[in-house]
C-alpha cells in the first residue's frame, strides 16, 4: 500500500526501513533540509499506510559552474539524481520506477537536457534497473568511490555515470553509444 | 554562536586586514584607530570594538556587548552592513538568541529603514534575523523591502510569509496575532485575485507557481472563513482539482487532509473521486491519482455520506470495477486497488442482519480478502497489507481463512516448494494474528462455583487453562511455526550465505515472538504494572529458546534488521547488554536516525549496564551517546539552519514553513535529553567526570516549560500482533517509553548530583572563603528550591511513564530537596521539625520499598534461573537503589556541613537524630546493593555457566517436543550460542564490579 508524495521534514522520523539498509547512506540533517529547501518537487517518498517511507529520491537541477564552460566535461542544465531507495521489502512493486519517472516528469518541466546519476560500478541490480528505465552509460568515473561496497580488498571502486535523455536533447546529444569505454577521473567531475 | 571570521570590508588597506586575518589583535586595535582618526568612518571603531572582543580579559571580552547596548539605547544607526556583520560575529557567542532581537536584530531593522533601497544589504540582515529565529525584526524588514522594491514579486511573498510565521510563533505579542494573519491573508487573496490578469513577469504581484498557492492555502487554513476556505476549492485555476490536472498532486492531498480534520466529508468523496475519474481517464494523470491515500479519502468520505447519499455506494463499485478492469497497470497499483476493494468491503459493507449469508458484507469482506492474497501471497508485504482488515473478521471467520483457505493455497503451490513456504508462512502468520486478538481468552461458564481456581478458555484454539492470559495456547503456532522453519533451513535452503528468502528470517521472527508469548513475560498489562521488573514472573527458557533461534538466523543473514532489532531488545530484558550492544552496532545507527531510533536501544542503557554505555573507563570519547550527542550538536548549530536562507532563496514557501517547525521540535526531543542522561548517568556510576549537565548548551533550551517530544520509529521492528494488543516490543522493555515528565525528572536527578559532587578546580581559592561559603549556601538553597518544585509538578501524575523503581527514585529525589531546604535555611521551630521528621520517613520508607522492588526475586531460594536470570535482569532496578543512596548521602554530608558549626541546642539534636536514621538508611540500601553484586559475581563462577545455561534453555527437551525443534535448530551450533549468553552476563557482571558504591 503505497502513496506518492513530497518529503517533508519530519519523514525522517520515519525512514528506517530505508535507512537500516546497508546499501543506502544515512547523511546528516542538513543535507536533506538542502534538498527540500531548494528542489522540493524533486525530492518524492513513498509512505505505506502507516506513515513509514518506504521509498524516496532525492534530484537536483543544477549545470556545471561557469569557470568550466570550456572543458569538455561541462555539464549542461540537467536534473542529477542523489539517492533513490526502496526499503528490501517493497522491491520489485514499481516503487523505484515511479520515483524516477516522477522526476524525470519535474526535469523535463524545467527544461532539463538529461537526468543523470552515479552508481557504483558493481551495483548490478540497480544498473539493471536504470537500463530498464532507459539510462545508458556516458562515461565510467574511475575510483570515484574510496571504499569498494562489496569487495574488501579493492580500494576503490568505479563509477558508472549514467544518463536518460529528456525532450529537450532531441538530437540526442548528450549520450553516447558507448559510453562504457569512455574513462574519465573523478577530478573531472564537478 | 560560531561564526567563521568575517572578511573586512573591502577597500581597508591591507596593513589592517593582514593583521585582522592573523588575529594580531593589539595592532588591529591600534590601526583601527588610526583610520578612525584619519577618515572619520564609525566602520573603524566597530573594528577597533571587535578585535578588543578578542583579548582575554573579561573587560575586554565584553566591549562588544558594551557596544551594542550603548548603540541600542543612544538610536545610534549602524549604516554599514560590514560592520553590523563584524559585531555580530565578536558578540555571537556572549549573547542569546532571546537577546538578539533587543540588539543586533534593532540595530538591523534601523539599517534598514535608513538604507532602504540598499537591496543586498537588507537581505543581508533580514537573513541573519531570520536564522537566529528573530521573527519580529525579519517582518519589519520584510515589510520594508517589499515597499522599496514593489516590482519584486519575491519580495512580497517573502513578505507575506514571514508575517505569517511572525502570527503564528510565540514572538508574536497576542494583542498583533490577528492583525498579522489579517494582514497575511489579505495580501494573498488580493494576490490571488490580480492572477486572472496576463502574467506581468518579475513585477507581476500575482500568485503564479506552485509554491505560491501551496502558501495562500497554508494561510487560509488557518486564518481564512469558511466561506474564503470554500471559494479557493472551487477556484478555476487555483483549486486543487485544476492543479491536478497539470500534474501537481500535492495541494490535493493537502486539502484531503485539512477537509478531514475539519470533518467535511462531503468535500473528502467529492474531491478523491473527481481526481480518481480524471486520472482513469487520463494516462499521464494515472501515476498520480492511484496513490492509497486517496483511494482511503474516498473510502473514508464515502463511509461518512453514504447515510444521506445511499447512491455513493454504488458510485464507489462503479470506480473500483473500472480500476480493476485496467490493464497494463503496475504492480504497485494493482496492490492498492485489490486493497481498496478490501477496505470498500469493510468500510462500506451493509451492517445491516438481513443482508448477511451468502451475498452479505461478511461474505464480501471474506471474499475480497481471498481475492487480496490469491494475488498477493507471494509478496514479502502481504501480512502487514491485510492484518488490519482480517483481525476485523469475527473469530470464525478468521479461524476459516487463516487455518484453512491459506493453507489451501499453499496446498495448491505444492510443486514450487518455494512460494509454498512463503504463503505457509503467511498463514502462520494470520494463525498468530487471530491468537492476539483481545477478548478472545473467555472464562469458561460455571467454573468459578465449580473448581477452586477459575478456568479460561481460548476461542481459537480450544487450549483451556488456569489463567485468563492462557499463554499455553501460543505453544502450538510456535511449534509449527519451528517446524517450517526447521525443515527449510536443513533441507530447502541448507546454505545461508546471507541471501535467505523473506520468509525464513520471518519463521524466525514469528517463532521468536510466539515463545516469548509462551514465556508468559506479557501477562496481562495492569498485572504487569505492579511487577518489579519484566521477566519477574516470565519462564525465563523460552526466553532464551527465542534469542537462540534469532542468533541462529543472524549467523545466516547478518545485520538482518528486523531479527536484529527484535534480538535487541530480548537481550536487554535478559540481562545480556553486552551482546545487545554488539549486535546494535551492527546496525550502523547514525546521523539523521539517531533521534527517532536510538531510543529504541540507547534509553535507560546506563542503569542495565554503565559500562556499555562508556565501554573504556580512559576514553570517554568512546561513549555510546557520542553519536547522539554529535548530531543534535550538528544539526542545532546555529537556531535555524542556512538552509532556511536557501528555501528563501529558491522562493520554496512550503518548505519555509515546515523547516523552522521541525527544527523546533528537535530542540526539544526526547532522545537529546537522553544522550545527555544516559551518559551523565554512567560517568557517575563508573566515577568518571563528564562535563557538568548545566553547562551543556543544548540543555539550556529545557526549561520546565518545554514540552519535550518523542518519536521513536518502530517501523521496522517486528510486530506481529493485532492492533489492540500490546506489540512485541513493548513487551520486551524495561520500563514505558521515553516521555516529557521522565526526562524533565531525569534533569532534575542530575542537576541534584552536580550541585552536590560539583568540586571547584584544586587551583581555585576564593579570597574571602567566609563570604564565599554564604554565597554558595544561596545559591545551593535557591537551586534546590527550584529542583524541588520542578521535581513535584512532574511528578504529579507520572506514574504510568515510570518504571517502579523510577517512581522511588524520583520520589526520593524530590523529598531530599525538599528536606535540604528545610534543616538548612529555617530556623529552629517546632513546626519544622515534625516536617523534617514526616520527610525523613518518607525517604526511609521509600529506600525500603525501593530495595525491595529492586532485589526481590520470584523464588529466592530457588535453583538455577529460578534466582539467577532474574537477577541479572534486574539491574535496572540496583542502578537506581545505587542513585538514592548515593543521593542521601549526599544529602545527609551537606545538611552536617551546614548544621556542624552553628550547633544549636535542641534543634541539633533532633536534626542529629534525623540524620543519623537516614544515614543508616541509605548505608544499608547501599550494603544491599554491593551483596547481590557480589552474589552475582559467585554465580557467574559457581560450575560450567554454560552448560547450566543450556539446562535452564532447553530443559529436559525429551518430555517437550517445542525445545527439541528448538535444539534441532540449532543443532551444533548450540555451544557457540551458550557462549554468547554466557559471556554477556560474565561481562556484564564485571561492568558491574567496576561500579561505585558509597
Ligand atoms: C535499485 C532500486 C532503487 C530499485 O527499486 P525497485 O522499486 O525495486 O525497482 P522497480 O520495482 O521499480 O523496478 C523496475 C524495473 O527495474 C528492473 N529491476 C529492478 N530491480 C532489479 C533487480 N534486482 N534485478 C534486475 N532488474 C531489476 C526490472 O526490470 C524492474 O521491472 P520488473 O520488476 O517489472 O521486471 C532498489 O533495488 C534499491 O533501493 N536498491 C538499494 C539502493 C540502491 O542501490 N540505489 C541505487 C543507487 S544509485
């Protein structure tokens, strides 16, 4: 049983299906008071009819900052998703897909050329489910995360940035076919 | 405050800024006023005052505040932002927030009327007043800019939004709420009304986004007419079905919520269907409009009118067959449409007798029911979608579907052996759900004549027996429940590693949670109250029968949260807090959760078990409440995060409205309060010096006046019972939850504490000792008298929020402050005496009551756990005999060291009296106390503990076939798990040897 609405403070009160996942992040309070402050309509919940989030996003619309307008790794007004989870007992019902869809609705309301996001290299299951949603790989970010998530060894793992164009990139400019080839590093993301 | 250093203002020559930046105050100071004297600009005398604010002497310290009073009352305008920023930097951490507004927050208002097309420097301010919460001076300025800059639409609803916050705190003065609100709303429809007018760009003074009519609808909720509330509903662009149409589903969901605490239901049904028609009618709308809670406002609405509109009813079908009949729907909406057609069964079934049999609401709610879980059964969900609708069936009914239809379907999977375990499991279940129903247990007729004890009878299970808890009766769900669980984990899925499907660790769970029904620790609530601790009366095997079968699913799945919590909380009523503490860690519990979880493990901590809350005597900084503490000093940094300044920026006025609201209340949670107590608590015990409670700032906002919140999240804990019936968790705990009049009782203990065991630094000598000491004699008096007096209002009425031994404690707390104040500050009389002495008693009989409720055990001279468990699950209550003869100590040691050098006559004497009876009491309650630690501490070597452990846990497992599935569960693994056990009581035990007693 599920309702789709905004975040508002005090459903951090109620996240802990979510959040005693090991796989999604606890941050500090202020980090999401920054979402809701700024991109409210871009940070959705799903809320079970006891109150409990059982699911949320967080996105927000932003382009590179100026100074790096002639590299070529600038980015272009974009919607960029921070975190989506689903807590393990509501996967596979369509909560991830509707949170997503959800925002790809607001960045295409805001004329956003692409959605896109980072994700652990090795996080198959949640790349399987941005593939099914349409996003592609436009570059892999190397030893973008400091810690590998599942293997104890490694020190670092990869990044997959990945993106959906929206209705704006009607040329479709702002993907690439093969994008799994394409190596950058993490100072080249801003 | 803390601010970073300010940059100076640009264009100062660089001499000065260099100096400024590597804080070389005395050249700042005397640059300063060089350039004051040169060019004659105040900037350079408030530079000259902040970097004095810099230097050590107090005087020096203090020239800020100096300053900006004398600002304040000569009307000096301060005409410089740069320098009003530097003041407020030098001075943020000498003055309060309460005091910002009298000063800094004047001196910015005045700016601001001198300066007012100076856009960037009124913001400026209006900024800084808005996050040190000065609500009043924000307005005026507000109101100032939208004047200066009326083609700035921003600044109007900024305007408007920050009157309405100022109408609706507590800074408002009465006699203004109203003409604020007024004023609010006013500009707000006038907003509203100029909308209809082509759009006007940046100075168009019209409402146009979202945010703006989210904002005018927060304002009439509260200060609209009905008749205004009314109009916006049908407004033809602002109203909440137009909005809905463009895709914006917030506002809707908003009014659904506002029209059903006013109880307009004719509003709710009409609302929820108009939306839900439109969204069957339109693709892109349907992601929006499937959601429950609107599907529950048509339900519900339609529940309220159908008495005058029977043709709802109908109207209700119609939408559901339509939904139903769909396709290409996801999954999530065919859940909630399948449970709408549910709760339709339920909420609108006719309740009229006629109607029942085969085409009557019972039948349809069965039916929609089977319908639900046909569907659903596989789904790790399906319980907690329909145990609120099938607890609602009558108990035959319920018996049918949860022993038979269930089963059937999971007769039907046989050739998936898989989805048949997972529906079995939900028919366990459903089976355990019907078992908690209260008022199932009934009193069999005629028994009471005809035996000596009466005889009770369960509904469901047909299990007859002596008590009207009847826990026997769960012993049958546990067994099958056990069994399945058995043969999965051997057969089906021998192999863990770390990936069982749901329904294992919910066997699991489910077995759990049936023994510790059996183990009879539930009895029922009133009984409950009068037990000296949880498990007093429990039969401590099946306790331990289900911490065996949790630890062994954890060994398959690691971190599994929901057996993890549940094995919590099991192990804190067992005495195991150790291994309690291990396995909460496990969940890596942090940050933003830390309030609405922590408590769920963290509060009362310290009285089970000190040295688990600081684990190294050297190392505080290991202190469990660390991370508690580090949160709410993070996030309450400064009164109202920047992140408010962004919601302004981004004109985002919902979230204006709801950030300071949150932030409120968080400085008043419970679980702040407890971080601090918990850990002042352990300090003590252990002998270790934490810093003073008084001193910690976040405490300074808890005055007895404030209302402290709780909010613990239970979401994720198991709970498996129906909704009248106590959950699981509640069972297993120490004492009732966090509560307002508890944590102001715990303040009170400590700041008792501190005013008695505060020591002055070794290097401090007062100059005139006798003075010195009188000044101390008053100020000690004064706080006692407010100790004392907040002690009885809360008090007053707490009994419920307290544990037993809490309520002594806290009532001894409050009778030695009382009893302080009296034998130290009157003078003798015959009056005072015969109250000392009734207070003295008082004490007295409330340390016996409390050693009592403290040591008793259920059969004193009983073997094995008859003594044993119980006594290391009653530790909660030896920690507080430990604080009240701790206390009276203290008490009795202050009242000689007033009373020894002025003794007086006959008052001496019976003051003598009176403090050697209590004395003795306090020593004795004291003596008792080290004796069961030292019991314990025989225990714990007295033969193998483990394989004494084993014998309490699993009996004589030939003559009970429930711990022989139990044992064969565990199977080789039994040693390792009567190894944990064992550990944490030894460790537990010597935590306990570490404690101080007087
Ligand atoms: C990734 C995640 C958000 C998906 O949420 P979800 O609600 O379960 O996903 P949905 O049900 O909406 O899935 C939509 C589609 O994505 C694909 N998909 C989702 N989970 C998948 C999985 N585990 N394996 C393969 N495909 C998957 C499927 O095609 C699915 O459609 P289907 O169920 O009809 O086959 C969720 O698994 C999660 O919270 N993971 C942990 C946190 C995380 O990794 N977040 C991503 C970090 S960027």
């Amino acid at each position: 049983m599920a309702t789709f609405r905004r975040f508002r403070p005090d459903d951090v009160d109620k996240i802990s299906k979510c959040n005693l996942d090991p796989l999604t992040e606890t941050y500090e309070l202020v980090f999401y008071l920054q979402y809701h402050a700024r991109w409210p309509s871009l940070f959705q919940v799903c809320e079970d009819t006891n109150g409990n989030i059982i699911g949320y996003i967080m996105g927000k619309l932003e382009s590179s900052p100026e100074i790096y307008k002639f590299s070529e790794h600038y980015l272009p007004w974009h919607a960029h998703i921070t975190a989506l989870t689903v807590a393990p007992e509501a996967r596979r019902l369509g909560i991830g897909k509707i949170l997503t869809e959800q925002l790809e609705l607001a960045a295409d309301a805001n004329n956003a050329w692409f959605v896109d996001l980072f994700v652990r290299k090795g996080n198959a299951r949640a790349i399987a489910f941005y593939k099914n949603l349409g996003y592609s790989v436009f570059r892999v970010v190397k030893d973008y995360y400091g810690e590998h998530a599942t293997d104890s060894t490694a020190q670092s793992e990869d990044a997959y940035d990945m993106r959906k164009p929206m209705k704006r990139d009607k040329k479709l400019q702002h993907i690439r076919e093969d994008g799994e080839t394409y190596e950058v590093d993490p100072t080249d993301v801003w | 405050m803390s601010w970073n250093r300010p940059q100076l203002r640009s264009g100062v020559d660089l001499q000065l800024q260099s100096a400024f930046n590597d804080g070389q105050w005395a050249s700042v100071i005397r640059l300063a006023e060089k350039r004051l004297r040169t060019f004659n600009d105040p900037y350079f005398e408030i530079v000259k005052i902040c970097a004095e604010c810099q230097l050590d002497s107090p005087f020096e310290k203090s020239a800020g505040i100096v300053a900006l009073q004398r600002f304040v009352n000569e009307g000096t305008v301060v005409k410089d932002v740069d320098a009003l920023d530097l003041l407020e930097w030098a001075t943020g951490s000498l003055l309060d927030d309460q005091e910002f507004s009298s000063t800094l927050g004047t001196l910015k208002v005045r700016l601001v009327k001198a300066k007012p097309k100076d856009r960037n420097g009124a913001i400026r301010c209006l900024e800084s007043c808005l996050l040190h919460w000065d609500l009043f001076n924000a307005q005026q300025i507000a109101a100032i800019l939208d004047r200066s800059f009326p083609h700035d639409r921003t600044m109007l609803f900024w305007n408007v939004v920050i009157t309405y916050l100022l109408c609706v705190s507590d800074q408002c003065p009465p006699d203004k709420k109203k003409l604020y609100g007024m004023l609010a709303l006013k500009q707000m429809q006038r907003a509203a009304q100029s909308a209809s007018q082509p759009d006007a760009g940046d100075s168009d003074r019209s409402i146009r986004t979202e945010e703006e009519i989210l904002l005018f609808y927060r304002i009439l909720e509260t200060h609209g007419s009905d008749a205004d509330w009314t109009a916006a509903l049908g407004h033809p662009e602002f109203g909440p079905v137009p909005q809905f149409r463009l895709g914006r589903k917030d506002l809707l969901l908003r009014v659904l919520d506002v029209s059903r605490r006013k109880g307009d239901w004719q509003t709710v049904y009409a609302l929820s269907k108009e939306c839900l028609i439109l969204s069957g009618s339109d693709n892109s709308l349907k992601l929006l409009a499937c959601d429950w809670m609107v599907w529950k406002a048509l339900l519900d609405g339609a529940s309220h009118v159908m008495g005058e509109s029977p043709e709802v009813l109908d109207d209700v079908a119609a939408l559901l067959d339509t939904f139903s009949a769909a396709d290409g729907v996801r999954p999530i909406y065919i859940r909630n449409i399948l449970l709408a057609r549910v709760a339709a069964a339920f909420q609108l079934g006719s309740d009229d007798p006629s109607e029942s049999g085969p085409r009557g609401a019972a039948s349809a709610q069965v039916e929609e029911l089977q319908r639900y879980v046909r569907s659903q059964c596989s789904s790790p969900a399906c319980f907690d979608d329909i145990r609120s609708f099938a607890e609602k069936l009558e108990p035959d009914e319920l018996k049918k579907f949860a022993h038979d239809y269930v089963p059937g379907l999971a007769q039907e999977a046989a050739g998936d052996p898989l989805r048949s375990a997972t529906i079995r499991t939900l028919a366990y279940q459903l089976q355990y759900l019907a078992l908690t129903r209260p008022g199932l247990v009934l009193p069999i007729p005629g028994s009471q004549s005809s035996s000596s004890a009466d005889q009770w009878k369960c509904a469901v299970t047909g299990v007859v027996s002596n008590s009207s808890s009847c826990t026997e009766r769960f012993r049958t769900i546990a067994e099958s429940a056990a069994k399945l669980y058995r043969i999965l984990t051997e057969s089906l899925i021998p192999e863990g590693n770390g990936r069982d499907p749901d329904y294992v660790p919910e066997l699991a769970i489910l077995t759990a949670t049936a023994l510790v029904k059996l183990s009879g620790i539930s009895d029922s609530g009133s009984v409950r109250e009068h037990l000296p601790y949880p498990i007093y009366a429990a039969r401590c095997g099946r306790l331990l029968q289900a911490t065996l079968i949790l630890e062994y699913q954890l060994s398959r799945t690691p971190k599994h949260s929901r057996v993890t919590l549940l094995l919590v909380r099991l192990y804190l009523v067992v005495g195991c807090a150790a291994r309690a503490t291990a396995l909460w860690e496990t969940l890596d519990v942090k940050r933003t959760i830390t309030d609405s979880l922590s408590p769920y493990f963290l509060d009362r901590l310290s009285t089970l078990s000190p040295i688990q809350v600081l684990p190294q005597s050297s190392r505080p900084a290991k202190a469990l409440t660390n991370g508690v503490k580090s949160y709410y000093a993070t996030s309450l940094k400064l009164r109202m995060p920047r992140r408010l300044a962004d919601a302004f920026e981004s004109e985002n006025y919902t979230s204006i409205l709801e950030i300071p609201e949150f932030i409120n209340r968080l400085r008043v949670s419970c679980t702040m309060v407890m971080g601090f107590v918990e850990e002042a608590r352990a300090c003590r015990a252990l002998g270790q010096r934490g810093l003073p409670i008084s001193e910690e700032v976040l405490l300074n906002d808890i005055t007895d006046d404030a209302q402290l919140h709780e909010n613990t999240d239970f979401g994720s804990v198991p709970n498996l019972e129906a909704s009248m019936a106590v959950p699981i968790y509640d069972i297993l705990r120490i004492g009732p939850k966090p509560s307002n009049a508890r944590f102001h009782l715990a303040l009170v203990a400590e700041k008792y504490f501190e005013l008695f065991q505060y020591k002055p630094p070794a290097t401090y000598k007062a100059a005139n000792p006798l003075q010195a000491a009188t000044t101390d004699r008053i100020f000690v008096s004064e706080t006692l008298q407010q100790l004392s007096s907040s002690a009885s209002r809360f008090l007053r009425g707490a009994r419920k929020t307290l544990t037993e031994q809490e309520h002594f404690f806290f009532d001894i707390i409050s009778l030695l402050t009382a009893l302080i104040s009296l034998m130290t500050s009157s003078g003798p009389s015959p009056e005072s005496s015969t109250a000392a002495s009734q207070l003295v008693s008082g004490v007295t009989a409330a340390l016996d009551a409390l050693s009592d409720s403290s040591l008793s055990l259920p059969s004193p001279e009983g073997e094995g756990e008859g003594a044993l468990i119980p006594m290391l699950s009653s530790m909660h209550g030896l920690f507080h005999l430990r604080d009240a003869a701790d206390a009276v100590k203290l008490a009795t040691s202050y009242i000689t060291s007033v009373l020894e050098p002025n003794k007086q006559s006959n008052t001496t004497k019976e003051a003598t009296e009176a403090l050697k009876t209590l004395d003795k009491a306090g020593a004795k309650a004291a003596a008792l106390g080290k004796n069961r630690i030292a019991v314990l501490k025989r225990e714990m070597t007295n033969g193998n503990l483990e394989s004494r452990i084993e014998a309490w846990a699993l009996g004589s497992t030939a003559e009970d076939s429930l711990s022989k599935e139990i044992q064969g569960i565990v199977g080789d693994r039994i040693g390792k798990s009567m190894g944990i056990l064992a550990d944490s009581w030894r460790v537990g035990v010597k935590g306990w040897e570490l404690v101080r007693w007087e």
